[in-house]
C-alpha cells in the first residue's frame, strides 16, 4: 500500500490569505500545505480520502490519472469542494463510485446537485455512484474498510481503515469502543492542528495523547495549522516515530 499526502493544511490552506504570520511567510515548500486529503494506492485501487477545493492541482502535481473512489470524512468545504473537477475521470471511466455518511451524501446533492440529477441532465457534468457509509464494514472490490466513527466538536466524521493504514481527520473526541478499531496499526494519520487547545480539532498535546493509547507502529500528523509553527521545528521536537507529514509525502505501508 502507498500513500500520497495530497494536502496536509488546515480550511484555509497555508499560507492564508494576507498573512504576515512567520510561517505562512516561510520559504520552505514544507511550510506550504493545501487543503488536506490522501490518496490510498492499494493493489492497484486508488482510492481518495476527501476531495477539497484544491483537488485539481493535487492530481496534477502527483500525475494520478485513474480513481476508482472517493471516501468522505464529513461534509465541510475544504473536504468536499472539489467534487466537480473529478470530471476528467469520469469522462474516462464513467460513474466514480462516492462512499459517505447519508447526511454527506445529501449535503452534497444539495450543493453539487447537477451531478445527481437523473433527467435533463447536463452532458459536461461528472457522475457518481452512491454508497452511504454506516458503522459497519464495507468493502471496495474485496478490499475490507473499516469506518471509525468519531466526533469534530459535535459532528459526526468518520475516519477508515485499510488493513494497516487508518486516517483520522478533523478529530477531537472519540468513544473507547470506535478507539478499539484502532489497535494494531502500521500507520495512523492524525489531525493536530496548532498547539494551543482548539473547540473541534486535537491539538498537538492530544493527538500525542491519542497516539500513546491506540500505539501504533508509526504516526504521521495532518490538518496543520501556521500555528503549530514551522514544519523542520515541529519536526525535531516529535516523539520517535511521529512524524509531521507534507504536501506530497508519499509514504509505503508493508501488508503483512
């Protein structure tokens, strides 16, 4: 399994618009973070976590030119606005199979709704298959994927796991029975957004925290902030094997 950080900032991306704060200043490309998404390359599926506003230029700069489907976390702009430039795909593959909750999927009928409509539809517009996401497993051809249920101040998001790899975003509480799913992890990716606390995200101290009790073998963090400071400082200062992740850090999961 291969992992590609597509984006790793926060909603507004870094640097922000207007910014004189040091970090969206940097010069290091470590420092520049898009809207936060992966795609999961597993034996020969690829498979997308989010697709934000910034999901053409993420496929562009990292040259995938298949997708076989879209997982959503919730139903926030920086995770959903980038629905319609999946049209290329379509244009070559037909219907790209969607994965959410039922409140997703209906926000986005609402918002995208020319994609869903069935008559008089328009022919420029992409297409997709729908599947809502319970708390059950589901598989994607054979693929086994777990949804872990968790809560981003008192919205319900789900996060997944793929064998080894789990990806947890906008995070900030979990129950000890969806924590459960979590154990015996190669890879988890969670969300830490700056260091002081926040109402709806981890911050840095609770993600730690978090990484301490499901244990898994190593960690990279996401959905980063200008105010978690910058990425080589960060870095330095993280327990072994936690790792801040990057705009198109691509990283390798062993399948045992």
């Amino acid at each position: 399994m291969k992992v590609t950080f597509l984006g790793t900032g926060t909603s507004q991306g870094i640097p922000i618009i207007g910014s004189t704060h040091p970090v969206c200043l940097s010069k290091n490309p470590k420092d520049k973070r898009l809207r936060v998404s992966v795609m999961v390359e597993w034996e020969g599926l690829n498979i997308l976590i989010d697709c934000g506003p910034d999901f053409r230029m993420q496929m562009l700069a990292n040259n995938f030119a298949r997708l076989d489907a879209i997982l959503f976390t919730h139903e926030h702009n920086d995770h959903v606005a980038g629905l319609d430039d999946i049209r290329p795909f379509f244009f070559r593959q037909g219907n790209i199979p969607i994965y959410a909750h039922e409140r997703v999927l209906n926000a986005l009928k609402k918002r995208f709704d020319y994609i869903f409509v069935t008559e008089n539809k328009y022919p420029g517009a992409p297409g997709v298959s729908e599947h809502i996401v319970t708390d059950n497993d589901f598989e994607i051809e054979g693929k086994h994927i777990t949804p872990v249920s968790y809560l981003h101040n008192q919205l319900q998001v789900y996060g997944y796991r793929m064998g080894g790899f789990a990806y947890l975003t906008d995070i900030k509480s979990i129950s000890e029975t969806e924590a459960e799913k979590l154990k015996n992890l190669e890879v988890v990716v969670v969300s830490a957004l700056r260091i002081e606390p926040h109402h709806s995200h981890f911050n840095l101290a609770e993600a730690l925290e978090f990484i301490e009790k499901i244990k898994p073998n190593k960690t990279y963090l996401t959905h980063i902030s200008h105010l978690l400071g910058f990425h080589d400082e960060v870095e330095q200062s993280l327990p072994e094997n936690v790792h801040l992740a990057y705009d198109n850090l691509k990283i390798t999961i062993d399948e045992k």
